[in-house]
C-alpha cells in the first residue's frame, strides 16, 4: 500500500509533463516530399493531402545564392525528393515554416545534411532542443565533415548561412 502513493506521484507528475508539452511536440507523420527549395527547406504532402512548408531542424544550410547553396540544394533533393519520409514537427519559426525532423528509410535527413559537408550543426537552437545525445551526433559529424573537407568544407573559409543573411541584410539597408 506504501507502493500507491509513490506510484501516484509518478502518474501525476507524467500526467502534468504531458498536459505541459507545446502543441507541435507531437509524434512523426508521413508525408512525401514534393519540392526542395535549399539544402535546409522542403514542401511536403501529407497523409491527408496538405502541402506543408518544412524547415529542417537544428541545421543551417547554404542559402541558394551563396557558394555551394544550389549544390547542397541538390544533394537534398537528391536523397528526399519525390520519395516517402517519416518528419516530426518540433517547432515553428518566424516565417510560419514548420521546423522538423526529418527521416527517410530510417536515416536522419539533418544529420545526412551535416555530415555531408550541406549544411552546419544550428548549435544556437539545438542547444535548447535536441537531446544531448542527438546534439553530439550532429555536432560529430559536422566536426567530421570538416576534417575530411566535404561538401561546402572544401572551401578555405565557407561563409556561415547566418553571416550571410545579416550582410546582405546590411546591404539592402545601405542602399538607396
């Protein structure tokens, strides 16, 4: 009888995290992908027919007009396009995009970007997101990618997708 109240505790408490969890933690869905924008945003449709607007999580891609930007754009589609994935919406950003993980035939499509040399470990937003397992994974294998110089690594110096946006953000400012 001492076991219930422990028990009871333990049930609340689960109970109360449950009741607690954002409305976009939920469990993954299916979906196909139908467009790659870049190496980090896809549309896909989903199993009731939606087109949705995804931006993979805890990565940062190339942006289209920077060096590598097509390539690693390519290297997404390459591997998702047209084809059945597993995703899980983790978030939302400012844009209105869906921000999810992504999986085709069990291979993590983020962690794929990173390890490739298509994109950086968003360490900035992991760090509040990713369980600290999944956070090591993907921060190995960018560390990974630059040793053995893949993908946008074969670059001396690649410009990071975020020094990229706030120059050109700098640039739009300046001008009259």
């Amino acid at each position: 009888m001492k076991m219930l109240p422990f028990l009871s505790g333990y049930l609340k408490a689960a109970l109360l995290l449950c009741c607690c969890l954002p409305v976009w933690a939920q469990a993954a869905e299916q979906g196909e992908v139908v467009r790659v924008w870049d190496g980090d945003t896809l549309h896909l449709r989903d199993a009731d027919g939606r087109r949705r607007k995804i931006r993979l999580a805890d990565i940062d891609a190339p942006e289209i007009k920077q060096a590598e930007g097509r390539a690693c754009r390519d290297r997404l589609a390459g591997h998702l396009l047209y084809r059945q994935v597993r995703f899980e919406v983790v978030a939302q950003d400012r844009y209105g995009r869906e921000v999810a993980r992504i999986w085709q035939g069990g291979a993590d499509a983020n962690l794929r970007q990173i390890a490739e040399g298509c994109a950086w470990h968003d360490r900035r937003r992991a760090a509040r997101r990713q369980p600290p397992e999944q956070y090591a994974r993907y921060a190995a294998a960018e560390q990974e990618a630059r040793w053995q110089r893949s993908g946008l690594w074969q670059r001396l110096r690649p410009q990071a997708p975020w020094q990229y946006r706030r120059r050109q953000a700098q640039r739009r400012a300046d001008s009259p």
